[in-house]
C-alpha cells in the first residue's frame, strides 16, 4: 500500500471499528440486561429491539449510498453518525424496552456503512483492495472480542444506559476521525457520468453477493438470542463469557491468513464456499447440542464459536471488496448500499426471527431454520464467479 492507502484503510477502518464497538458492546448483554426494564419478559419483543436497528439501516442504506455518489462520502459520513449518536443518547435515557426500540431504531438510521466502504474503495487500488477491507473486517472482529471482554465489566458498573452512552461518545469521536484524519475524497462522487440502479441488480454475482450478506447477519444474530443462555446453562457465568469468546475470535484472526493464500493463489471461491459451509457446520452443531438434553459442554461451544469465527472473518474481509470490484465506479456507492441494506435486514431478521423462534418454539428450533438458511445459500452460492483482482499486492 502507498501511504495514502494506509492512513484511509487506517482512518476509516477506525471509524467501522468505533461505530461497531458501540453496537457490540450491547449485543452480548442485551438479552439479558433488558429483563430489568418493563417489557423484558417478552422474549419476541426483546429479540426485536435488538434486531430493529438493522431495519431502519436497511432502509437507508441504499439511499445513503446513492446520496454519497451525488454529494460527498465524507457529508453523509459526518450526516450519519449524528443521527447515529442521537439514537444512542436516547436509547440511554430509555426507561423500557419500547424505549430501547426506539433508541436502537434511530441509531440504525445512521446508516453509514455504504458510504464508508465506498469512500475506501474510491482510495485504494483495486490490487490492495481486499487487504484494505481485510483490515475493516479485522477491526469489527477485534472490537466484536473487545466488546466481549468489556461489555460484562462495564455493564456491572454503569448498566445498559451506561452503554448507550458510551456508543454516543464513540459515534462522536468517528466525526473526529472523518474531519481530521481520513484523506480528502478524490472528487469522484457527484462527478462524471451517473449509473443507474439496474446495472447493480442485473449482476447474478452481485445478487449473490447480497444474499450471503444477509444469510450471514440473519445467522450471526440469531445466534446471539441464544448463545449467551447456552454458555450459562454450561456452567460460565455472565461476567465470564468473555474466556470462551475472545481466544474464539483471536483465533480466527490467525485463520485469516489463509484467505489471503487462496486468493493469490487463483482460489478465492473455493474459500468463500468453505467458509459458507463452516457456517453451516456450526449452525449443525449448536442445533445438537441444544437438542440434547443436557448440560453442554463448554470447550465444545468454545470450539464451535472459533470455527464460526473463522468462516465469518474471511467473509466480512472478502464478501465488500468483491462487491466494490464487480461494480461500475459511478454506481460503487449504489451497489455497496445495496448490499450493506441486506446485510441490515439480515440483522434485523436476524434479531426479530431469533427472538420469536426461542418464545414460539425452542432453541434446537432457531438452530434448525438458521441452518436450512445456510444450506439455501450454499446452493445458490455454488455459481459464484469471484472477479480476480487486477495487480498484485503491490498494485502493479
């Protein structure tokens, strides 16, 4: 990378990783922090909450994508996190879970994820663009492992509120970075000739591109309603969760590097199939040991989450730059909003389908539908033909 792609992949993977941290720090306490407010015996409604955000995101996402080709990446960066910040403040001040509905609602609005990612690829050459990604990738798994360490300590001293203020002040610290730390935009956006929309959704690739983004936040979150009760029931305590996800994570991140090693070497969709079906393998496992019986076994779980991790890493690195070099640089933040909108409905598919499945039905239930998710997308993925970087590492 030359030193102008290094401090954009540094800058604005810093501000995916404030803006993460914010939302992550919540996840792993959610479900069960809201039973203290009025409606958290409500396992639908407490599902909801935590997947709402994910909804409005979806909703502005593509907008936001299209508004940032129009009239700057950076506006609508500093635009977004405002809006993502308000919703965290009021999410603070909440005094119910239809409080937190709101607040979560809101935040979700701040839908910058399109933009973001669009501004990186507009920066770097197309040869490094993966690793730039890699690296965006990279820090929402390390603040996803940060957050749970942190999250157990930090809610037992100031509380779900206490959280929600914390992600105010992060957001605001993201507008710090954009303002002074990622470089001026090219001059691309608002320039040139305009795409249209259709060129996006014309591209089978693309579609299942989006797809996969979706089966996977759909997963990841579902996941989360019941993982947290599962380690519990094995024996670690809620303040201690902390033990089996970070070395899970951290892990994970040492897996990676093979992802780069197919990829050079002519096998990125090989590694995008088997990380779909390590996903599978996982959503298998956790359905057997919920449907047990008995007690599960902790280094199991743990085992069980590091491959989760692995298969999740390597498709949050790879998955957006695929996206950003199959698309048309005058429609880049149309096709990168696109897909961040399905990757927020998942997220709040994910949250709603979780939370109703574990109050209508059962835990081996959610485990089950999640995997028929992941068979459904293997299926459909099997056609995917990666487009090969142009230029090695060092962009010649």
């Amino acid at each position: 990378m030359t030193a102008l792609e290094r401090r954009s992949s540094f800058s604005l993977a810093l501000i995916f990783a404030l803006r993460m941290l914010g939302l992550f720090l919540v996840l792993p306490v959610f479900a069960l922090e809201a039973h203290k407010y009025p409606g958290g015996d409500d396992p639908a409604l407490v599902g909801l909450a935590m997947g709402i955000y994910g909804l409005t995101q979806a909703v502005l996402q593509l907008p936001l994508g299209i508004a940032s080709d129009r009239f700057g990446r950076k506006r609508i960066i500093v635009a977004g996190l405002l809006v993502f910040a308000a919703g965290s403040l009021l999410a603070a001040l909440a005094d119910s879970v239809t409080g937190l509905l709101v607040g979560r609602a809101i935040q979700g609005a701040g839908a910058v994820s399109a933009a973001v990612t669009a501004l990186l690829a507009d920066q770097t050459r197309d040869g490094v663009r993966t690793k730039s990604m890699a690296l965006v990738g990279g820090s929402i798994g390390l603040m996803f492992a940060v957050a749970l360490v942190a999250a157990p300590l930090l809610t037992a001293k100031v509380g779900l509120a206490g959280l929600f203020g914390l992600t105010c002040a992060l957001a605001l610290a993201g507008i710090a970075v954009v303002l002074w730390w990622v470089p001026p935009e090219t001059g691309h956006a608002g320039q040139g000739p305009r795409g249209s929309l259709a060129e996006v959704f014309r591209n089978p690739d693309l579609l299942r591109l989006n797809l996969g983004v979706f089966t996977l936040h759909t997963v990841q979150l579902s996941m989360w309603v019941a993982v947290p009760a599962m380690l519990v029931q094995a024996g670690l305590g809620r303040a201690d969760h902390w033990q089996v996800y970070l070395p899970a994570v951290v892990l994970s991140f040492v897996a990676m590097g093979g992802l780069f090693a197919l990829e050079r070497r002519g096998h990125l969709r090989g590694a995008l199939l088997g990380a779909m079906a390590l996903i599978l393998l996982v959503q298998g496992g956790l359905g057997l040991l919920a449907a047990s019986g008995g007690t599960p076994t902790l280094w199991l779980l743990g085992l069980l989450l590091f491959v989760f991790f692995c298969g999740f890493n390597a498709l949050e690195a790879s998955q957006p730059s695929l996206v950003s070099r199959m698309a048309p640089p005058q429609v880049r933040g149309a096709a990168l909003g696109t897909y961040n909108t399905l990757q927020s409905l998942g997220l709040f598919a994910g949250g709603a389908l979780g939370g109703a499945l574990v109050k209508w039905a059962d835990v081996p239930t959610l485990f089950a539908v999640t995997g028929a998710l992941c068979t459904v997308w293997l299926v459909l993925g099997w056609g995917l033909h990666p487009v090969p970087r142009q230029g090695s590492d060092g962009g010649h």
